[in-house]
C-alpha cells in the first residue's frame, strides 16, 4: 500500500470509534424493528414458496408487504419485484396520485435526474405534464428547508402531492435528516392538510431509528437494490404508507380492480426476507465505509462532504475532485478493489435518463447494486464522486484503501 495512505489510516483509525459506536447503537434499533416485525407476522418457510402467472394467493408476498408496513409503521405496503427501480416507484407512485390540473410541489429542490422526463421537466409525451399536471419547486435555503417561502406557497396554493427527495442525488446540496422532516411536516399539514406528503427515500433507510411514516408523511418510496435489498435483493422496489394511497400505488403498477391481489413473485420471496433482515448490517458497514473514506481523503487533502463527524441521512459520500481527471481514476480505482470485474476500466458515458455523461463503477453481484460498494458521477463541475454502500465494513476498507492508492499513483505519474 501507498505509504502515506498507510499512516494516514493509522492515524485517523482512533477518531473513528465513537462514531462507530453510534452506528452499531443504530443498527441495534433497527434490527429489533426488523426482528419485531418478523415476528409478528410469523414468518415461515413456506412463504419462501413462489408463485407465477397472475400470482394470485401469493402469501409469501403478502407477509413480505405486512413486515414492511410493520418496519414503517405504515398502514399498507407495495414490494413487488416488478419494479425495475427505485425511479419507477416513483414513477408510479407520482401517476397513481396525481390528475391534470393537479400541481406537484418539490420542496427540495430539481428532484433527481431520472425523475425529469417522469415531470415534464425535460420534455416527454409520457411525462406528467402532457397529461396536465403542473409542477413548481422551492429550492433548499442554506441546506435548510425555505420554510417561508413554503407555507407563504401553501397558503396561496393547493397542492396536491408535496414531494421530498431525502437523498442528494447529483446535486450538491445536503440530504434531509429525520429531524429536518420532523419539523418541517407539522406545519405543511397544518396550512395544507388534503396536500400528500411524499418521501424519495432512496440511500436513506435504517440510517436512523426513525423512518418518513411515523412523523407524519403520508407515503415513501425506495428501491431493493439499495438499503434494504442487503445485497441480497436481485431487483425491486417498496413503497410503504396510507392504505389507500398504497392501493391507488397497486393500480398503477398493475390494473385497476386487481391492484395488490396480482403479481407473481417469481421466486424472489426468500431473497427479499432474507434482504430486510440483513439490511440494517450491511447499511450499518455502507455508513462506517462512508466515515472513513470521509475522513481518509480530507486527511489527504480532498473536499469532502458529508465531514466523517457529521450527522448522516442517508448513506452517500460525496468526494469534490474539482476536476474530471481525478473524478475518474477515483471512479476507476473503486472498480479496481470490487470483487467483479476488477479488471474492466470504467470510463464515461451516455446513460438514459442523464443529461450529461456519467462515469458508474460497481463490480457488483447484482447489476447496479449501489448498496454494493459503488462510486459514480456525471462529469459536469464542480465533478463529484458520489460513492455509497459496502455489504461489509472489511470489503469497504479494502476497497477504498485501493481505490486512494490508484488516484495518486495516477496523480503523480
């Protein structure tokens, strides 16, 4: 190993402890949730069976929905391995709940990439607004919800869906923690109580005790191949709150009159078990890796943000290299400590859904698994990394270890 990343990890190792510690404290709560819930619902064998065709009867997939709802605190839930990703439960989260002349409201901000042509904000005959939904958003203020400039919107305005995307995505503003949802969403239902409240709450799960339903949003969604598939999940997505707003969600995803009581599960009962009760582990191993590369490459003198002391809200470390060049051979370096196709070279390009070139690495068992160690970013300035995930602490540090060590050889060659 490069000497200098040696006694830098050396160095930094001991402040890390007492963060740790909180992290493990974190995902103690989180696997009683998840043991709770299992429980409760008496798991068993026999709902690992599979079911195909309309899938009806299907009461492996029917617990899997009541463990979810339990884990949330939610009225219904949604797990359905015909979602392709967390942008499509989104997707259809945002169709089921919105009619023309609705008017959706984004109170953080540009929603992620994926979601523009969903709204209309890039053109698209299938988008939300050739359908005559209208769309308005309030941009963050300092990182901090524009609460004014919010309640001053919903007095004059009826929105229908309020919607909050927790994660960053490729922007350069702040997650949303728990306890930002927590005094914001009060006083939006008290000035707007028939507006929906909706949780983008992808790379955000178990990384609190607390989740978006139980302090008073109305429905979240999020994807499998992300914190709560554990790694294990070979695709699909959740979405979790209101039992109507869930079966308006079913609808959408299937036909209306059958909603939840179709879709077969294929096999995928036993993967998305096993998944949820990994989960707050592996997001456990993804938030101690997000810590150290934080604090390894500050020490080495590269912007980082969240710092390696700061509060959490989901499970993202974004790296500012302030140019292309270093952006890639982090990205590149990521691949060469993965455990597939360490030997592939990573290099940007074209992606559906993007406007701008992105370079993803991710070895990953599952194809785009970001709960799997992972690192991409579109090459646009101020050109960040954003890295997520770690199916275990010991396979992050290896790899990360790596990843420093391939971007200042290929510094200083």
């Amino acid at each position: 190993m490069h000497q200098k990343i040696n006694e830098t990890y050396s160095l930094i190792e001991p402040k890390l402890k007492d963060i740790y510690n909180n992290i493990d404290y974190i995902c103690e709560q989180n696997s009683q949730k998840v043991m709770n819930a299992f429980w409760q619902n008496n798991v068993s064998e026999i709902h690992f069976n599979s079911t195909t065709g309309y899938g009806y009867g299907d009461i492996g997939r029917d617990v899997i929905e009541k463990v979810y709802a339990n884990i949330f605190k939610a009225e219904d839930a949604l797990v359905r391995n015909q979602f392709i990703s967390g942008s499509h439960a989104l997707s259809t989260t945002l169709f089921a709940l919105l009619r023309p002349g609705d008017l959706l409201l984004s109170i953080t901000g540009t929603p992620y990439d994926t979601l523009h042509e969903v709204i209309g904000i890039k053109e698209n005959s299938s988008s939300l607004k050739a359908f005559g939904v209208q769309y308005q958003e309030i941009s963050l203020k300092n990182n901090e919800f524009d609460e004014e400039e919010i309640l001053s919107f919903l007095t004059h305005n009826k929105a229908k869906v309020i919607e909050i995307q927790r994660s960053k995505g490729y922007s350069t503003r702040k997650s949303i923690s728990i306890n930002k949802l927590e005094k914001i969403i009060p006083k939006i239902k008290e000035i707007s109580p028939d507006s929906i409240i909706m949780i983008d709450n992808c790379y955000c799960e178990f990384v609190d005790t607390k989740e978006p339903i139980e302090i008073g949003a109305d429905i979240c969604a999020g994807s499998l191949i992300k914190n709560l598939g554990g790694g294990m999940s070979p695709n699909g997505a959740y979405i979790v709150g209101r039992k109507d707003l869930i079966n308006l969600c079913a609808e959408r995803l299937t036909l209306p009159g059958e909603g939840k009581k179709v879709g077969p599960s294929l096999g995928i009962n036993r993967d998305f078990l096993k998944g949820i009760y990994f989960a707050p582990s592996v997001v456990k191993s993804a938030l101690k890796t997000a810590v150290l590369t934080s604090a390894l490459l500050e020490e080495l003198g590269f912007d980082v943000e969240p710092k390696y002391n700061d509060q959490r809200a989901d499970i993202v470390q974004n790296i500012i290299f302030h140019n292309k060049e270093d952006l890639i051979y982090y990205c590149q370096g990521i691949q060469s400590g993965s455990p597939i196709d360490a030997h592939s070279l990573p290099i940007p390009d074209d992606m559906p859904g993007y406007d701008d070139q992105v370079i993803m690495a991710a070895g990953t068992f599952i194809q785009g698994s970001s709960i799997e160690l992972s690192c991409d970013g579109p090459l646009r300035e101020p050109y960040i990394a954003y890295q997520q995930g770690a199916l275990t602490y010991e396979y992050g540090k290896i790899n990360v270890l790596k990843a420093i060590e391939y971007l200042l050889t290929k510094k200083n060659s």
